[in-house]
C-alpha cells in the first residue's frame, strides 16, 4: 500500500486488517470484478474504499482546473446514512492525497450539491434517485468512470432501486471494474451479478446471512398491546444508557417516539420523513448521549456506525428475515460484544420463525411477568419443551391434580412461572376483538324460513305485466277512450 494511505490508516488507530479487507484488497488491486459479501462491522468500506483510492494514486492532480478532477469513481448506497458515512470513509482515507470527494442524496439542497460537481471530483458518492436528477439536469458525466461499486446492493433490491440502477449503468462506460459488497447475497443478487459483472471473484467471509457471533439474542413474548409497557419497563429496570429501536413503520415510530417521552425517557426518533437536518440531529445527539433512545425505521438499519451500541431492540418484528440481521448488525460490531432484544407479539410468531431458519440459530425466549401473552398462546411461543409441559400442566388443571413430573431441563410443573397457570383468561383475552368489528347484519345466521316469502309478489306482477301489454295495443287503436 502506498505512504499517503499507509498514514491514513495509520492515524485512524487501524493495527490489522479484517477477514475480509484481506481478501478483497488484493483481488480490487488487481483490478479484478468483486462480489463480496462479510458481516456488518467487519470493514467492508475500507476493504473497498483503500484498494480504490490506491489505484486512482496515478490521476491524482493538484490543479485547481475541475477539468483535471473528473469522476472516475461511482459509488452508489441505497440511503442517506449509508452514503455520507462512505463518502466520510473516503475523505479520510484520501487526506494525504489530491483526491476529491462529493456525495449526493435527496433531501438537502441539490444547488450546493451542483457547486460541489462543477469544482470537480474523482470520487462520487450517491443515492440513485438524487444521481438520476442530476443526470437529467445535465450536472454529472461518467464518461471517464472506470469503477462503479455498489455498496448494500441487496438494501437496494428491497427498495426498488433497480430500474434506476440499470438506467444509471447504461450512462456509464462499458469497460470499467465492478465491485458489489454487502452484508448478505440473495438469490436475486446472484442472477444480477451474472449480467452485471465480469467473471467476478467472490468473498464470503462469514456464511451467507450470518450475524455476529458476539450477538446476544433475546425474544420476549409480550401481548402487543403490552409492547409499549414493556419496552419502556426494559429501559428504566435495566438503566439502559444507548438503546437503537426497529419500528414498522414512520407513524410507529413517531408513535413510540411520543409515548417514551411520557415516561421520561429521552427518545428521537429517524426515518424517511425526516429532513436531512433533523436526521442528522438525532444521530448525533444519539451518539454524544444526550438521547437515551433512537426510534429508527429499517431506513436506518443500514450504514450507521454508532460506536460501542450496546443494544438494538426489535419492536416491531420485520417482514424479511434478512432485515433482522442488518438490523442487529449495529450492535456487535468490530469485536465489541452486544445484545438484540426482540419484542414478539403471538401475530409475529411466523416472522421469527423465518428468522430463525434464516440465522440457523434458536432464539432464547425470555417471559417478563405482568407482560406475558395470554396462557393460549405462551406454550407456543415458548416452544420445544415449554411447549410439552403447558399440554402436561393444563391436563393436571382439568383434571383436579398437577403433573409434578420434571421436564429435561430439570424443572417440573410445580415451579414454571406463575403467567401460564390462568387458563380461565385464555378465551376472554383471545376472542373479545372479533364482536367489536361484526356487523350486526351480514354476521346474522341465515333464517332459510324467509326465503319463500319473496316470490309470492311475482304472482300479480305477472298479471300486470299481462295487462300492461293490452292497454298500449288498446291505445293505438283508440279502444280505451271511454
């Protein structure tokens, strides 16, 4: 590695090269297409970002002239977070070297972004809706492109970004070095990099869709309408200090964001319809402390690195398992150790299940005493064993006696915690929601002894139809005046 990035690295505190900064830089030195995939917090950046600015040492200019600092780096990310925190990589990367920089996304000024094109810059960073106005504003050009590298390219996938990464790629020069790199490589990844890249290496540090080994996981089974009550239980019992929280959705979020702050729990909250400048508020208030909670939509569940994140907690369970993992990949991250905490509602049971197939892992489930779901549904959640000893405690119930045989994990009947034994409570708890949104028409059983009361009027109106069709014959021929 050349001396300007070797100081760079080295004012950086970086001793060691990660599992996949080992693989990859050789092979992008190399020159060679690159599919590389590691987990979150391994160093994917550098691994891409170091062999770049390395190859770009010869076209480096101290002009002045923008003539002489064309793009010759496209860097696409599928959002904001993600974007700055590459182009911030780069910058200090490149601080001992005449490379410029610039990066551009949507929701801040785009004449301040045109300013900075038109000063010109090797390397560009960028969200692909904001590039592609750019480009039909006529303030880029990638004739000179000879990389393009797309960082969380499966994130990109998910957002429906395609068809503008495929617009993009047909602006830029034919020969040029593609390099993909990703926490995870769905199947529809691969078929992508079949006709995007050119016999390209592939890197896969950890197996596909793995998480990180210094991951605590944790489910809570909790009734959702307790989910509130316990998140906020968890972080005043516990004296969590830094807390990242995963909601559905931006009225969620917002939602949550409100009701923590009832509690005296200092919480902001990001996501997509945050400006920018709020945005970037909240992530560093979150990260200097001053907010003990960061309510985040998946928006942010990719490229924030928040140094030391002790906990990510799983409000609301996402629909694709792969998001779980790039959720909890903020936490964990270079050798630190963390804990992902899941808030799984009995609606949610499908969506863990497919995320545990996806991690090959078996989550431990944790109950909370007077946050529990119902007795129906808590065997299984529970699962496995709990799942037998509730069948073997319930019949004990029914029965007057109490099965005091011990289960393989060494506890019995008599000492399982107390939220499982009412029973009673089950079918109340269960079945009340379905007669509040009944209509009292359409839910009334069918009376088939009415049935045959509706064609008795067809009778006269037989015999009218007959007499109807004799007065107008009678009327042209004037028979009817009287």
């Amino acid at each position: 590695m050349i001396p300007p990035l070797l100081q760079a690295v080295k004012d950086l505190g970086y001793e060691q090269p990660s599992p996949i900064q080992e693989q990859a830089i050789p092979l992008v030195l190399a020159g060679r297409d690159l599919m590389a995939g590691a987990q979150t917090g391994t160093g994917k950046t550098a691994a891409f970002a170091l062999p770049t600015l390395q190859r770009l040492a010869p076209h480096a200019s101290t002009s002045a002239s923008p003539a002489r600092h064309p793009i010759r780096v496209l860097v696409l990310a599928p959002t904001r977070e993600l974007a700055i925190q590459v182009e911030e990589s780069f910058r200090d990367y490149a601080k001992h070297m005449p490379i410029r920089t610039a990066i551009v996304y949507g929701g801040s000024d785009m004449n301040a972004q045109i300013v900075a094109l038109r000063k010109g810059v090797e390397i560009l960073v960028a969200t692909p809706g904001r590039l592609l106005d750019h480009v039909h504003n006529k303030t880029v050009m990638f004739n000179q492109v000879s990389v393009l590298i797309l960082d969380e390219a499966d994130r990109m996938l998910d957002m429906g970004f395609m068809p503008d990464i495929k617009r993009i790629i047909a602006l830029l020069p034919p020969v040029r070095q593609n390099l993909l790199f990703s926490a995870t490589f769905p199947d529809e990844i691969r078929k992508l990099t079949k006709t995007l890249l050119n016999n390209p290496a592939e890197v896969q540090v950890a197996a596909r869709n793995a998480v990180a080994e210094l991951v605590t996981h944790i489910v809570h089974p909790v009734a959702r309408e307790k989910k509130r009550e316990l998140l906020a239980y968890l972080i005043q019992t516990r004296g969590l200090k830094q807390v990242l929280v995963f909601c559905g959705t931006r009225i969620g979020a917002n939602r949550l964001t409100h009701q923590l702050r009832a509690n005296h729990i200092q919480t902001d909250a990001i996501h997509g319809d945050k400006t920018q400048a709020e945005r970037e508020a909240a992530l560093e208030a979150f990260k200097a402390g001053k907010t003990t909670v960061l309510v985040a939509t998946d928006v942010a569940s990719r490229g924030l690195d928040i140094e030391s994140l002790p906990q990510v907690i799983n409000f609301d369970i996402p629909h694709a398992p792969e998001d779980y993992v790039h959720r909890i990949g903020r936490t964990g991250r270079a050798g630190m150790t963390g804990e992902a905490i899941s808030l799984v509602a009995p609606e949610d049971s499908e969506a863990l299940a497919a995320i545990e197939k996806l991690i090959k892992t078996k989550v431990e489930r944790v109950l909370v005493a007077g946050f529990e779901p119902n007795t129906g549904t808590v065997a299984t959640m529970m699962g496995g064993e709990s799942r037998s000893e509730s069948r073997s405690e319930s019949r004990g119930q029914r029965g007057g006696r109490r099965d005091t045989r011990p289960s393989p994990n060494g506890m019995n009947s008599t000492n399982r915690p107390p939220q499982v034994h009412p029973l009673p409570q089950a079918r109340p708890q269960h079945k009340p929601p379905q007669p509040k949104h009944s209509d009292p028409i359409f839910s009334k059983p069918y009376e088939p002894g009415t049935a045959p009361v509706e064609p008795k009027p067809q009778e006269p109106v037989a015999t009218t139809h007959a007499k109807r069709r004799e007065r107008p014959v009678a009327a042209l021929l004037g028979g009817l005046k009287r």
